[in-house]
C-alpha cells in the first residue's frame, strides 16, 4: 500500500508501521478513532475513520491541523507562503531561519510552524523548557524548491479532504483526558515518546507517565494499538516485561541510519502492543517478518 505523508514531520514518525497498524487493526470504523499523542497524524490520515478525536499536548501541532479545518491554512495560502519565505531562505540563509524560528516563539504562526519543521535540522520537533522552539537550522538554503512545495502542498490538500470529508476534532490536552472519553466501540491508537529514547518533543516521558498510561489502557473498554520499542542490539526496554507483557506484542525489525556509511545501519526491534489477540497478523504484500509475542511466550505466525 502506498502511504499518505502528512505535511508535518517528527522524529518517530510511524510511515514504515502504518501497513502493519492497519493490518492488525480490527476495527468496523463504527466509534471513534482516538489518538491522544498524534504528532504527525500519518496514522489516522491512513486510516481515515470517520470520527476520530486527535489530541496531543503540543499546541502547536493541534493549531496547525486547526488551521486547516477551520479553512485558515489552505493549499493556496502555504503555497504563496512557502514561496515568499522560501525565497528569502535562499537569499539571506541562516539569519533568515533565526528570524522566523524568534517570530514563531513570540506569534506562534502555524504557517511558520510549517516553514521551521521542513527547514529546520532532520526534520526535528524540539522545544526547550519555556516552550520555545530550539531546533537549529538544516543548513540547506534552497530548501523550498519549487517541486517541493508543490510536494508539501499536495500533502496539505490531501489533509484538508481528509478532514472535511470526516468528523474529526482537534484538541491540545493531556492524554489521560483524551483516553478516559473512549468507550467500547471505540479504537484507541497511542504513539508515546519513547520512554528511555526520545522524549524531549514536547516535554518528558518518564516512568511516571509510562505507569499511568499501562493502567489507562489496562481499564478501557475499547480496543487499542500502542506503539513502543522493543528493543535493539545495545539494550531491550525493560518495560515490555515489566508492564507490557500482560498484552499482545507484535515485532517488526527495521533499520534506520547513523550517518552516511551503509556499515552504520542499525537494527531496532519496534512493538506494537493490543488488547486483542489479531487474527491476521501475516499481510504477504508485507515485507516483513513478525512475530507475536502472547504473555511472554513467544511463537511465529509466518
């Protein structure tokens, strides 16, 4: 299948996970589609339910999607924007990203939102302890060629159609609110910060916030897909076993890259944890090997 991108990007984001999340996802689209950490939003742009509320404790991701339903970011508009900012970008450079990056942090505009998460370094979005938006620039001043913004563009009308043709509700809250409005025919995605990886994307992850959310999920009366690590060949999060365990976990391995050379690829285990044993956890268009983990024991379903 190919994958919708959505216009927002961030460390983490789920595009290789999006074919096995719906392959495992079982689900009649007859409730509500709740994510509480939507980040990006690839995986409810894939899925398309025809209710969903998206939530996420950065305001200005909420803001930015917000934007776009209430018809105040518009392809047109980033279009327009995109060219007049790109063309400074390109014509003073580094100064012209500081400036931007200081009017966000003082006006919060979603459209330079837009312009700092596509120039910005790797894609990144980090903010310090003020709130501030801290990424340095990714030093590329022709960021925003002309094939690209039509590429950006295009993503923002795919969005727009998206959420017009649904009912979706775009919220800035802490997930305990979003979960607690689940009910049983309803279908919970969660994509948390990483505990132990990342977790500075908009504020800390911690044990804390692990425990609480395992005894949320623990409770609901819907049904739930959880993205996490699993492990890789320095470490194991210990979390699967220690709170995890007592769910399904499926596994898939990919790779992901440290610098240029092909002998820095390296290998990451990624979990996705249910409350539900899925039936067809084996797509065959998939390229993947995964197995599923039932309570600690494990067994292949290839």
């Amino acid at each position: 299948m190919k994958v919708k991108v959505p216009p927002i990007k961030c460390q983490g984001i789920k595009t290789k996970l999006v074919p096995i999340i719906k392959n495992i996802m079982e689900w009649d689209n007859e409730g509500k589609w709740i994510e509480p950490f939507v980040g990006s939003g690839v995986v409810g742009f894939n899925v398309l339910p025809k209710q969903a509320l998206l939530s996420d404790n950065n305001p200005h991701i909420i803001k930015f999607y917000s934007a776009i339903k209430a018809g105040e970011i518009t392809p047109e508009k980033a279009r327009g924007f995109l060219e007049e900012n790109g063309e400074k970008l390109l014509s003073q450079g580094a100064d012209f990203y500081y400036l931007v990056r200081e009017r966000f942090n003082e006006e919060g505009n979603p459209l330079d939102f837009l312009f700092l998460n596509r120039s910005c370094f790797n894609g990144m979005i980090r903010f310090n302890g003020d709130g501030k938006f801290n990424v340095p620039f990714g030093h590329i001043p022709n960021r925003f060629a002309p094939a690209y913004i039509t590429k950006i563009v295009n993503q923002i009308a795919y969005v727009q159609d998206a959420i017009r043709l649904n009912e979706w509700e775009f919220f800035c809250q802490d997930f305990e609110a979003a979960l607690k409005l689940a009910g049983e025919n309803d279908f919970i995605y969660c994509d948390p910060p990483y505990i132990g990886r990342h977790v500075d994307y908009y504020n800390s992850w911690d044990n804390e916030h692990e425990v609480k959310l395992h005894r949320i999920l623990s409770d609901t009366p819907a049904r739930f897909i959880l993205s996490t690590w699993h492990s890789n060949q320095h470490r194991e999060n210990l979390y699967i076993d220690s709170h995890w365990s007592d769910f399904f976990i499926v596994t898939k391995e990919h790779f992901y890259h440290v610098g240029a050379s092909e002998e820095n690829r390296k290998p990451m285990l990624e979990a996705l944890v249910t409350n539900y044993k899925p039936e067809t956890v084996i797509d065959e268009s998939l390229p993947v090997q995964l197995k599923l983990f039932e309570r600690k024991e494990e067994y292949s379903v290839a």
